[in-house]
C-alpha cells in the first residue's frame, strides 16, 4: 500500500523545488482518454487503475484519502502532490465533522452556488485553488464565477465531473487553471477527459502560464509577473 507524497506547487522558487513533474506520471497512467467510462464504478475505476494520482487541497481529503489506502481490499500505489505551504494556509483547515463517521474522500469538490448567475466555470486542482479564491474575493467576482477542485486526477472521475459540468448553464464559459506551464501539470491529461463530458455548446480552454522548459523562472519579479497574467486570464470572461 506504498503512499508517495511529493512536492508540486509554483511558488516562485528555483526549478527543483517547484515541480515534482506531475504530467510524467500521468503520462504514465493506464486509463483511456477517449472513453468516458459510462457505466464503470469508482470502485470498478480503481480496481483497474495501475496507480491513484491526487493533488488534495483539504486535511479532511488527506485524511480520507491515507484511511481509504489503508482500507482497500487491493493494493493501488497512491501518489499525492502538495506542497509543503498548504500546512501552514490559514485557508487549508477543516473541521472535524468532515472525518466522522459517514463522510469519505470527495474525488471532486464543487461550491454550492446559485449557478443560474455563473458566467465562469473554473477547474483546477491543488494549491492554485487558495489562490483562485482569495483573488477571486478581491475582485469582487463570487457570484459570476464558480471554481470545483478536481482533487483525484487518475482514475479520472467522469461520473463526478459529468454530473458538475451539467449543473451549469450551456453558456457558461469552462476553462482549467494550473500554477505550471502550459506543457506541464495536469492540463494535457484532464483535456481530452474532460471534452468527452462537454455538450456541443460549450468549449473548454486553459488559462495559464504559456509553456516553458524549466519548472519555474527562478526569478521574483518574473514570477509575479507570471502571477499576474495567471490571474488576470483565470478571472476574464
């Protein structure tokens, strides 16, 4: 039941401490981008998976994500990107009522919303969510734009996203935000996932750092800079 946690985030420090490369292991992930898996089970989906891949934002999703592990009747390597800030975010909290008896690991965290006013639907996953939020809060932009949390990127949970794309207006805008370059994260594996569950009204874009050959710049100003067009293009309509 081996449990790897590594390091991923882009918080403008050298390349080697902001990437663990987390588009080579979903290179690497058994799944078939075509397909929606209409009709297969989560427990089906981990059953035939080679490995879990999770980028988890809250201490209640660890938590049940380490006690699920521990609970499979089949072994499944289980690997999670975080990075080492989201144990000091005064955001990252959770109650203890989110790990009592009767909850468990949510693949995929929506906002409860009037999405009759969503202009903007966001997906994203990890650290970039606090960011998206508080940004979000100064902007004023609550009510026209929701973000979901994909928080198990493989096996991919079409059911889960299916269910969350069809709860919002056929022109609302989709798009997905990640902290790396275009070329890297998890933008090129959720891409094709998540066309397989757009109807043909709806289109579905990234916004994001343009792609790059190294992790990160290395370079504060360059990285606020960065940090500002990410923003800046996350909260356009």
């Amino acid at each position: 039941k081996a449990v790897v946690s590594t390091q991923s985030t882009g918080e403008g420090m050298g390349p080697e401490h902001s990437s663990a490369r987390m588009e080579r292991f979903l290179q690497m992930c058994n799944d078939d981008e075509d397909s929606r898996y209409e009709g297969v089970s989560p427990d089906q989906q981990l059953w035939d998976c080679n490995w879990q891949i999770m980028n988890i934002t809250t201490p209640a999703n660890m938590f049940h994500a380490l006690r699920r592990q521990m609970y499979m009747k089949f072994r499944k390597p289980l690997v999670v990107f975080t990075p080492k800030s989201l144990l000091r975010h005064p955001l990252a909290k959770s109650p203890f009522s989110e790990m009592t008896p009767g909850t468990s690991f949510k693949p995929v965290i929506p906002e409860n919303l009037d999405v009759s006013k969503t202009k903007k639907l966001i997906l994203c996953s990890g650290k970039v969510y606090y960011d998206l939020i508080e940004e979000r809060a100064k902007r004023g932009l609550e009510e026209e734009i929701a973000i979901t949390r994909v928080e198990q990127l493989h096996p991919f949970p079409h059911s889960m996203v299916d269910e969350e794309l069809k709860r919002y207006p056929q022109g609302t805008q989709i798009s997905w935000v990640q902290e790396e370059h275009k070329n890297a994260g998890a933008w090129s594996y959720v891409k094709p996932r998540v066309e397989n569950h757009l109807s043909t009204e709806q289109n579905f874009r990234y916004n994001g750092r343009g792609p790059a050959a190294s992790a990160a710049t290395g370079n504060k100003k360059l990285h606020k800079t960065e940090y500002k067009k990410l923003m800046d293009d996350s909260f356009a309509f």
